[in-house]
C-alpha cells in the first residue's frame, strides 16, 4: 500500500529477545509429608517460578528473594499449602511489612503467594483495593529489588549465581499480533482461515490491510517519518500537519477540505497520518504478498480491524465514516487536550476512525480503498489491564504504542468476540508465511489481481518502471 514502510526496513530485529534468564535449578525436595515445613518456603518459591515465570515476569533471582522475604515473615506465615491467606495479610499489614516494605518490592512476595495459594490477580487487587502497594499493575510491573539480602546469604542459599535486577527485555511489535496470528502456510489454509474470520467476525465491519514484512510495525508514513527524530505523540502528528497545510499556502493552494488535501498527499508520496485499507480481503492479501526481492524470503501480515466492539450479546452499528465536509481546520485539531481526546475516543481503541471518500482515483476504485485515521494512542493502566488479561504475555504500554498506534485487541479468528471492560474494538491477524507467497499470489493473478489493475494510474506505472521489476 502507499503508506507501507520501504524496503529498507526489513532490516529491523524480529529475534525474540523476551526468553526467561533463569536457570531451572531444582530446589531440594521435602523429606517426607509429615516434615516440618521449608522454613525458607524456597522450594515452593522456585516451583512457583518455573510455573508462572511467564505470567509475573520473575526471573530466577527474584524467585530467589520471594523465598527469602518469606522467611522474613516466619517460617509459620510461609507459603505452604493451604496457608490463609489473611493470617498472611494480617502479619504484613503489621511490623514484618513496615520492617520489609522499606527494603523489598513486596509486590513479588505477593504474586508468589496468589499462585501458591491458586488465586486469580483480580481477587487481590480486590483484597488491597485501598493500598496502592497491592495493585495489578504493580504485581505485573514489579522488578526483584537486591538490596535487602547479600550476594552471600543468597548463594548460600540457593547456589552460586548472583541475583539480577534487569528488567525484561523489550518486546517485539510483530509479537503483538502474533498473539492470536493464524499461521498460513498454503493457499488452502488461507481461503479457510478468510471464510472463518468473515463468518464469524462480519458483523464488526472488517477493514483490512497487508503488509509484505510480518515484522513491519502499523503506523503511519507520518509517524514512521517523526520517530526518526524521537518519541511520536498526538501533539507532534498535530504539529506536522500545521506545518504541511502553513506550506500549501505558501505554495498558493488553498486547502477548503484538510483530509482530501491530506490524501492527495498520500497519494504523491508525501507523509501523512493516514493508513490504508481496503474493505476488499483479496486486495489486503495481495499486498501482503506482492512480489518484492527484498521481501519475498520475509512472513507477510494480513490485518483486519473491527470498526466496533461487541457490547453484550451483539455488535452495535458502528459510528459513522468521517466527512471531509468539516471546515478547512482538520477536526481532530480541535481536542487540544488529552481529556477532550480521550471523550472523543481519539486514540482509545473504543472505534476506528475510517474514512472511505467517494473515489477519489482510479488507484482508489481498483483497490476498494479507505484510510484509518492515525491518533496518539490513549494507553491508562485500566486500558492496559484488559490487553494483559486477555493476552498470554503481559505488554506495558509503550510496547504496544510501538507496535501500533491503531489499537484494537488481538483475537481469535475462529471464535466469537466478547465484550471487554475497555470496550476495545478486536483485531484480527493473519501470517502468510514466506513459503505460501508465491501460490497464493499466482490465485490472486489468477482472479485479475497484479500490479497493473492495483494500481491502474500513471503513477501506477512510473512505480513499475522504477522498481525492481522494471527494465534492466
């Protein structure tokens, strides 16, 4: 599509770099049921890590620490089966948490002590609903502290590795969607996986987009263009586009109508903030495999955004697609501050801004073509809550603002949405894998889609004859 990255992009990491650092050691196993409890619950600690090592991001150190903070509570008050849990609270909440809470992130005391004890998170945060120590985030965020033991005592504890408090790495915006990403690896898996996903999902109004490198991040040429000068926001994307419609006059045009003006943009290369789609499947698969030497060895993407999200047992109509009949000052310049963005769900996730103009070209016909509206995403911590709830791997906000700044919550295909606290519209992945490219662009060509009736414009062809396909 227009707006997708160049190809000098394919260069950027996909590598997984999330793996845990432990080490698996094995702690030492009680002698017999009638022993005395553990009096480090260490063994405890360490099996919970190996179990939800992933969940609360506790590397082998802090499993570590938890064993140790435990015994700082008595041997009486550690984690073992059937432990009460508000024997537990009770003593923290007395002198063990003012002596410990100065030292340690109690927060990983207590995520040891929920899976021990088999509870689910929101129960705690339930639980110590008034203190901001015991909150979800907190335990999903917490970071082991080294401080409150010695190098020494750990190591003759538990062995001779030295604690870390690196946090986790990084994670990669392919990863994301790879969350619920159908693998597609003929075109026979294709053609199931598209008539599953509109069956199922039609009444959320599909809009769709491929992208030829499954690593590619979603965002605008716009964005892509300002993150090489630093972090992106709302106020930066606002600010390029005052500058663009400032430099049309200078340039003598006049702009009655900012987002035709913007597309036209688009459509000669210039950046902008808006993304586009197609409300044709076939033609978002064709860009997804569109033959490119630097990219045919790659994965592609194929993604699909609901325009609403369910509420109850159905999905409501979603709002309307924007005018262009608005003024000659861009709509969305008019919410100045976060707070008025966030009521006009600018950003939230809550809908799609979508904008399917009258065709505006020939290239627009043929392709069945829309944008989305690019905004700075509005990512609160109770947004962020519903990703990781419904996610296998927690994301911090960050993470997924780099992996998109379209937001919707990643989905499953084959089952029907649900509704979620956030109200987040789903979105739907599909990774056509390198192998699958070529079968499936030969069906597409098959069905009179190639680069000459995608794009039927004279631009469509000085493309073609600058590209890696042209003459020799």
């Amino acid at each position: 599509m227009d707006d997708e990255p160049t190809p000098a992009d394919d260069d950027e990491p996909t590598a997984d770099t999330d793996a845990d650092s432990g080490d698996g050691t094995d702690a030492p196993e009680t002698a017999a049921d009638d022993a005395p409890p553990e009096p480090t619950g260490l063994t405890e600690a360490l099996d919970i890590h190996r179990q939800a090592g992933e969940r609360f991001d506790l590397d082998t150190a802090a499993a570590r620490e938890i064993a140790q903070t435990v015994a700082r509570l008595g041997a009486n008050e550690a984690p073992i089966k059937g432990a009460d849990l508000s024997r537990l609270v009770s003593s923290i909440a007395n002198d063990a948490m003012k002596d410990i809470a100065i030292h340690a992130n109690i927060t990983n005391l207590i995520a040891s002590v929920v899976k021990a004890n088999n509870m689910q998170m929101d129960e705690l945060a339930r639980t110590f609903a008034n203190s901001a120590l015991f909150t979800t985030r907190a335990i999903q965020d917490s970071l082991s502290v080294a401080s409150l033991y010695s190098a020494r005592q750990l190591v003759s504890a538990v062995g001779s590795q030295k604690p870390s408090t690196a946090p986790r790495a990084s994670r990669m915006p392919e990863h994301f969607f790879d969350t619920h990403a159908v693998e597609i690896d003929s075109l026979k898996s294709l053609l199931k996986a598209l008539s599953t996903l509109q069956m199922k999902h039609h009444e959320h109004r599909l809009v769709w987009r491929g992208q030829q490198n499954a690593s590619w991040a979603v965002h605008s040429s716009l964005y892509r263009r300002l993150e090489e000068s630093g972090a992106v926001d709302e106020d930066r994307l606002v600010g390029a586009e005052v500058e663009a419609l400032n430099a049309a006059s200078l340039w003598g045009r006049g702009v009655p109508r900012p987002l035709e003006f913007f597309a036209d943009l688009q459509h000669n290369g210039a950046p902008t903030r808006l993304i586009d789609v197609s409300t044709d499947p076939e033609i978002a698969c064709w860009f997804a495999v569109e033959a490119h030497p630097k990219q045919d060895a790659k994965d592609g993407l194929v993604l699909a955004w609901g325009r609403a999200p369910r509420v109850g047992r159905r999905v409501p109509e979603p709002a309307a697609d924007v005018s262009a009949d608005l003024g000659d000052v861009p709509f969305w310049h008019s919410w100045a501050e976060h707070d008025l963005r966030r009521r006009a769900d600018w950003g939230t996730g809550t809908r799609t801004w979508t904008w399917f103009p009258p065709a505006l070209s020939d290239r627009m016909r043929a392709q069945r073509a829309g944008f989305l509206l690019e905004a700075g995403p509005i990512l609160t911590s109770a947004v962020i809550d519903v990703f990781n709830d419904a996610l296998p791997m927690n994301w911090r906000g960050s993470e997924i603002a780099r992996a998109t700044s379209i937001v919707g919550l990643p989905s499953r295909h084959d089952v029907l949405t649900k509704p979620n606290a956030a109200h987040l519209v789903p979105v739907f992945a599909l990774r056509i894998l390198a192998k699958a490219k070529k079968p499936i662009r030969d069906y597409l060509e098959g069905k009179g889609l190639r680069h000459s009736s995608v794009y039927p414009d004279l631009g469509g062809l000085v493309q073609h004859l600058r590209g890696p396909y042209g003459p020799k």
